[in-house]
C-alpha cells in the first residue's frame, strides 16, 4: 500500500487504500458478503490501532463527514494482504 486514508461517515468509517499495482487508482475495502458497500468500523480507535499494527505507514489521511461510494463501484477490494 502506498495511501491509507480513513473516510468518516455518519455511520462509521472506511478504509480507502492506493495499491503499488493500481498507480493512482483508490480502493475501499468491502466485505466478501455484501462487495457493493465498504466496509464499516464504528470505533475509529480500534480502527487506528489495528492499522498500525498491521499497515504501519508513515501518513494516514482522514477525511471527515463523507458519504458512502456509490453502490456497485469498481472502486472496491475485498480483502488486504501484507505487502500489497
């Protein structure tokens, strides 16, 4: 990952993420169940933590009261690797 950037909604907040394989193009990551919507953390501390645990980086952007992608955006990926 080159970007991480965390987009807070009224419901919660999701993750947009800038692959090394997808030059400028951002992704949000869904969920296997329902790959139209991203996917959804209500507690941004826990969100924050489980971030530097596992993507550390040395910027993380956060964007504040923002809507929901469009339902069946190619905007998507459903899982994160390390490495990726």
């Amino acid at each position: 990952m080159t970007k991480i950037t965390i987009a807070e909604t009224s419901e919660g907040f999701y993750l947009i993420v800038r692959l090394k394989w997808a030059d400028q193009k951002d992704w949000y990551l869904c969920t296997r169940r329902d790959r139209t919507q991203p996917r959804l953390f209500k507690d941004l501390n826990r969100l924050n933590e489980h971030l530097k645990e596992a993507y550390p980086t040395e910027s993380l952007e956060l964007l504040r009261n923002q809507g929901l992608p469009e339902p069946g955006s190619d905007k998507r990926i459903s899982q994160l690797g390390k490495g990726e």
